[in-house]
C-alpha cells in the first residue's frame, strides 16, 4: 500500500508543534533539521553517516543538479536517491533563489529567468514548469514551487510585486506538478517583512492549495529580530494541518526560536559549511578548532556529543588535522556539527512532547551564552 | 602477558612467504601493505574505514610529524595510536628519506642532517638517535633505522659511500633504540642496485641485529625490471626468520613481483594519493573516473570489490562527483583504492597458503592487462 503523503500532528506546546512528515521514502520526524545535499551529496560525509546523525531527510539543490550532472541524466540513473544513495526523504528546492544568487546573466520575465550556467556559460531557461519537471526527473519527496525569494531590504512596493509574481508562479507551479502518492508539493509564503502582503501570499497560496507551506524570503540580511518578527505574524496565517518549513535557517537560536514560533522544517549549509571552515557547534557556543590554544587539549570538541569526532577524538588531534588541511578534519567536524544539529531538534521534539519547549529554548540559549569551556 | 615483536613463518611457496608479524598492538598477516598516514590520518579516510578493509598496519611519516604537531606533544598526548585513533600496529620511518626530498637548506654530515622545515622554515636537526626518540614518543610498533635513500642512479663509489654511512648509522639507531615487548627495530639495506654492496649491506646489518630487515633505495625511478633483479639477490641476503620490508613499493603488479621474490611488507602513497587524483585501481588495471565516458555509467566501478564505493555507487556517480570536486568523492575513491590493496594481499596470503602463488600472479597480471571493461 502506497503512503499517502501527510502530515500528522501529535503535540502541540505554545505554538511549537510536535509531528510526523510522511512521505514515499518514509517519515520524518518534526521539528526537522535537513542537512544539505546541494550538488547530490551532503559535503565530506557518507550518506549513512548522515542517516546516523538521526537526519531523516536531506535537501538537493534543483539549480546546481539541473547543470551538472544534469536532471535528465539522474533520472536515467534511476533519481537522486539512487544516484546518492540516500534511502530517506528528498527535498529539493526550486532553484528560484540560486539561479538569483549563483547565475550570470540572469534575465527574469513573466516566463521565468533565463541565464547561463556558472560552471560553464551555457543557457539555460528555468520556469515553473521546467523546475517542476526537474524536481520530477530528481524524484523529490517534497518539492518546493517555483518562486522568487524577495531581496532584503525591498519597499512595500517592491516586495508586493515580486510575491505576486511568485504567487502566478506558485499556480504554475502546482498545474506542472505531476501528483504521486507520498510525494508532496510546498508553496512558498512571500511577501518580505510586511504583515499585509504575507496574509495576501498566504491568502493564494491556500487558494491554490498545498501540501505544505514554506516561509520564503527570510535569513537575508534581515537579522534575527526581524525574522522573528515576521514569522510572529505569518505562521499564524498558515493552515495548522500542514508542515511549515523555514527556509535556509540557520543558527541554532534561530531554529529554537522559529520551532517556538511554529515552524516544522529548516535547512541550513551552516553544520556543513562551518564544518569546512573549523567551525564546532557546541552547547557552549561555535568553537573555532584552527585556535592554537587547543593544540595540546585532550578533551573532546563537546563532551555531551555522541559523534565519532567527540567520542573519539581530542581537540588536539582537530586542531592538528584542520592545521594540516587534512580532509579529515572537514569530514569530522562536518559530521560533529550535523550531529550538533540533530541533537538540538531531539531535544525540541522531546520538550515540546513534554510540554517543556519554553525551558528547554531557555535553558539553551543560557548555555550557549556562557562561551566554550576554559583551556586546560 | 607481553606481546613479544616476532615473525612466525607459516609457509612458502617457492621464494614466496605467509607469515605473521606480532606486535605489541597485534598481529599483520603478511604479505602485508600498510597504508600511508602520513601527517596522522590516513588521507580522507576514517581509522575504522580504514582497518574495515583489512588493512592491519598503518605507517607514519617521522619527518610529517615532528614537524607538525611535533613529536614531544603527541607523545604527551599519548602517542600515535591515541592521538589519531588507530588501534592496531603502526611503523614508522626513520624521516631519512623525507628530509632529503622535502626539506630545504639541508645539510648532511656524519652526525646527521640539518634542515630547515618545508612548512615554517624552523630550523632542525635529524640524526640516529633523534629519529628514535621521536619514533619512541610516537610509540611506533615498528621503529625504522635511520638511513639516507641512496639516490638512482649513483655510480657504484657513490652507492658504496652512502651505503656505508647508513650502516654506521644503523649501529647508532640500534644503539640508541629502547627495547620494548612488542616493540621491533627494523634496519635498511642500501647498496644501489649493486650486488657486492648489497652483500655487505646485509652482512653489516645482520652483524648489529635487527627485528626486522627492509630493501630500501629501490623505487625511486629504477624502474620494474631493476627493482625485480636487485630483489632478485638481495632477499636472499636476508635472514628467514625476520621479516623483509620493501619500503615505498608500489603498484599492485610491482606487489605481486615483489612477493614472488620472498618481501613480506610494502608501503606507498599510491592507493591514497590515486584516490585524490581521480584514479581507481580495478582487476582490469587504473581507471580514470574523470574520463567522461563513465557519466551515464550505472556499474560501479569494480564489480568484485565490497568496498562502500563500488557496492553502493555508479561510475556515474563517482565521475559527477570527481567533476564537482565533492570531498566524497576522494573519500569513496581513497576507500575503494585501500580495499583493492588489502584484496590483493589477502590473495597472495590465501596462494602461497596453498601452493599456487605463480598461478595467481599470472592471471593476475593477465587480468590487469586486459584493460577496464568496455564503456556501455
């Protein structure tokens, strides 16, 4: 019998919620955090390695795959969990936000936008047609509609302008999509950082009709306040039996804060990315590892971590491997941060059940407060 | 009770030998290949992945090491085996070699050599009796006496006077070693490619007692067929109930013609190294994963191997990942690279086991030289 794609619902605490995202490659556990896969592969780590993180679910990147190798030839290789081997749900974004951000010489039209590829120059058309059929061809459990993400700062002007285009898209969008059981299609809340354009977006976005809804055009500049102040006002506005996904968010007091504030989903390069640059996420704050005052320390990067880097190894070794430029050490750290990640949406999904998630966010940002341990 | 270091001989099968080598972190079945770790990882690969291949013995590079993170603390960080997480039996070498293909404004007297480091400039001194206090604090299984790498070619004078400065400075190695249970000093013989010097290379080594005896000066551009008639009379040379270390060797065939010639242990970077240069080892010889006829290739890239990169991954895959320059990419290449090395080992063992180890060179090599299977 083939999963319906579904939502359910099992706690709520304050407006945090408890939950399960069901989908054609199974469940995944909310509030979720799903590490990047951007180019078919979660950076520096074994796809089971993830999967042992307690990472259910992992984001691929519509733009960068659409360009290399290409979203026909991994559908001829049998989609994305195939070619990656990652067993679990796939999200894809759009590649509404990269194609902005990454492209040369954009040019958006009521169409779509045109551009050429970074990696090579060659052209490229992506609409909400083409996005659909792209995320189709990768076999995405939840597909993202095509939108443009709104620039921060933007006027009422501006940003009304760019949400009604994402909203005609966003009905292009959900035309394109070919319905498959337990394969869901998100729509994308815009409307910048003004109450009546997101109750507008909201308003057609559940016109249309979808089965999750994500808040887009937030973490661009706008600083934590306002983005908890925008989601104060738009999580509100979406339907209470649909998962809602914050996109590209962020730190952990950000997700802490948007799980307070209703949000289901986040995806974020930073456990990733940081972990190529000698970031550590611990309980006590980021913890530059490249810092030569670890270079004799035996202790683990975080003693409450189980991780292979904590379990295993001294921040001395880290230290050394990150000095050496050892790939080693981006495969540690990397795993570290993601398992980081993880931990902290357990902890919000087991306070929220107990009705604790006020606590726990408090007891959480105190300790991060207090900065990483003393050196021996 | 302690591990005393021994070799126990269990078969041969002509010059060809299966033994074992005890050492105070366990047992290497040898033939054996140890895998190079050079700064204190085994490049882009976990500990544990790495002894999942079979591989027993890792080796550490003296030279990498004490320059960075240095001798002294990796000693108070418990040694090698602590700091890097590596549970069974490590070599070192003595940094002899190293130093006089990476150091700068080197300086080489009776004493020892002087230099500056590659990495910072700092200025050192190697000799004798420092290569064996820092192999001590590395806590090495296998300590390597110090010695210069006779550089080919060199005239037969020159080959006489380096040989004769690496036997005076094996006695102050042996010398200068501290014996441990389980611990065993390994000494070189030099000589160039020169029968009479290899004689007395052998005869003066033996005369000091070692644990252990390497071939060194071979490899280093010599080329097959002068390394395999140098092997051809200097194992001979060597004691049978010690075992015999060709350092730096090399490609699976030059393995497989070394065993036949009676060494029991081999190192090379070309395993790893390969597996961040895109190249895979395979039972039909190197494949190119870079080449783009491998992009819309479902088969993995060795249909027998069981490492993680060719039971669960397409060439497609492998070669999508090589062109993004993914770290995952080194990582399953590197792992798929060791596995192949291990597998041949494990071959030799189970042929000379039972008496038919000219049988399985010669497919072997017949098998490598068909060339990869046909592009589909």
């Amino acid at each position: 019998m083939l999963t319906q794609f579904r939502f359910d619902l099992h706690a709520t605490d304050g407006a945090a919620r408890l939950g399960i995202v069901h989908t054609a490659h199974g469940p995944m556990d909310t509030p979720a955090f799903m590490p990047v896969g951007t180019a078919g592969t979660v950076k520096a780590m074994l796809p089971q390695s993830v999967a042992a993180t307690g990472a259910q679910t992992i984001l691929g990147n519509t733009y960068h795959l659409m360009l290399r190798p290409g979203a026909e030839r991994i559908g001829r290789l049998g989609g994305l969990h195939e070619f990656m081997q990652w067993k679990g749900p796939i999200l894809t974004d759009s590649g509404g936000f990269q194609v902005m951000s990454l492209a040369k010489l954009r040019k958006m039209t009521e169409e779509g936008v045109a551009f050429q590829s970074h990696i090579d120059g060659s052209k490229h058309l992506l609409t909400p047609e083409r996005s659909m059929q792209i995320q189709h061809l990768l076999d995405a459990d939840i597909t993202m509609a095509f939108d443009e993400c709104t620039p921060f700062p933007a006027t009422p002007e501006q940003a009304a302008q760019s949400m009604r285009l994402s909203m005609r898209w966003a009905k292009r969008s959900k035309d394109a999509f070919v319905e498959r059981p337990g394969y869901g299609l998100f729509g994308i809340v815009q409307g910048g950082i003004y109450q009546d354009l997101r109750q507008e977006s909201a308003n057609a976005l559940q016109g249309i009709g979808f089965d999750g809804y994500a808040v887009g055009g937030l973490a661009v500049g706008e600083g934590q306040e306002l983005m908890f102040s925008t989601l104060d006002f738009t999580t509100p506005l979406l339907p209470t039996d649909r998962p809602r996904y914050l996109m590209g968010v962020g730190k952990p007091s950000d997700i802490v804060g948007a799980v307070l504030r209703g949000i289901d989903m986040f995806d974020c390069v930073m456990p990733t990315r940081s972990g190529r640059t000698a970031q550590g996420f611990t309980r006590r704050g980021t913890v530059n590892l490249r810092n030569a005052r670890h270079q004799d320390d035996p202790r683990p990067l975080d003693e409450h971590c189980a991780c292979p880097a904590c379990r295993q190894y001294s921040r001395a070794y880290l230290h050394h491997l990150i000095r050496s430029e050892e790939i080693l050490g981006p495969m540690l750290l990397t795993w570290h941060n993601i398992q980081f990640y993880q931990d902290v949406m357990k902890g919000l999904r087991q306070a929220i059940g107990e009705g604790r998630v006020q606590d726990f966010a408090r007891d959480f940002l105190a300790t991060e407060a207090l900065g990483d341990i003393e050196p021996i």
